[in-house]
C-alpha cells in the first residue's frame, strides 16, 4: 500500500476527514519504472537509458510490437511508502555528467513523487557510455575485428 506525503501521512484512497478507509491503492512496480523512465529520457544531457544489449532488444522489441517500453533500462524497488530508483545511462558529450546526474535525480524525483506519493529514497545511475554525435558505431566493430585477424606482434615477451 502506498501513501500520500502530506502534512500527516495518510494511505492513499483514504479519508483525511474521517471518513474512514473506502480501500487502497496500490502502485504497481512498473508504474514507477515507466515514470521514472520517461522522466530520465526527457531529461537534458541524457541521450539513452540501458544498457547495450537492453537498448538492442528493447529496439528489436519496439519494432515487433510498434510501440516502446518507457520503463526499459529502469530497475525499480517499490515500497509501502518509498521507492529506490536504478537506472543505466549513456550521456550526451560535453555535457558535465556530474550535473546531467543531479538534473536527472531531479526530474525523476519530482516526476515519481508528485504522480505518486511515494517517497523517492535513491536513485542509483550507472553511466555506462558517452554519446558522441557523427561517430558510427559499426565502423569501430569493423575496425576491431580487422586488428584481430591480422598478426600482431606481442608489445610484451
């Protein structure tokens, strides 16, 4: 069960005037993955959330089913009153990471607890790369894998 935070910390679905309980409500894990994640990705600074093979599924996925999971790349703790946050990012570069990290704590703090009540305790970010714009990925892998094939001669004996 979830709660409010009010002046006086209530349940939701409950009556402040006492008018007694008419039930509770509860919010469900992927309801606060999904705000927070939409709430990450509209953050400035942050160009993806998850993790290389989390972002490839989640692609492959998308483009099978037509839509888009908001809550990918966001793990979620979901207590009665509180909720901790962890999420893996790739930052735009030249943006201060130390200062996309505290607007994205920001924005998803203010996002979960205003649209649900609870209290956000931790958020947790992983910075797991560094988006450069204008640089192909697929070029580096061909890259790698020409070094590997051809002989190289040992830097130690």
């Amino acid at each position: 069960m979830a709660t409010n935070d009010s002046r006086r910390t209530t349940a939701l679905g409950t009556s402040e005037t006492g008018g007694g309980t008419r039930g509770t409500t509860v919010i469900a894990d992927t309801v606060v993955s999904t705000i927070a994640g939409i709430a990450v990705r509209e953050t400035e600074g942050i160009h993806s959330v998850g993790g290389g093979a989390s972002r490839a599924l989640g692609a492959v996925k998308d483009k099978v089913s037509r839509s888009n999971d908001p809550g990918r790349g966001v793990k979620v703790e979901v207590g009665e009153k509180q909720t901790a946050i962890d999420v893996d990012i790739v930052v735009e570069y030249g943006i201060p990471i130390v200062q996309a990290s505290r607007n994205l704590r920001a924005q998803v703090t203010d996002a979960v607890e205003t649209m649900t009540g609870l209290e956000v305790v931790e958020i947790n970010i992983k910075v797991i790369d560094v988006y450069v714009p204008g640089v192909d990925d697929d070029d580096d892998d061909d890259d790698d894998e020409a070094t590997e094939s051809a002989p190289s001669k040992s830097r130690v004996q």
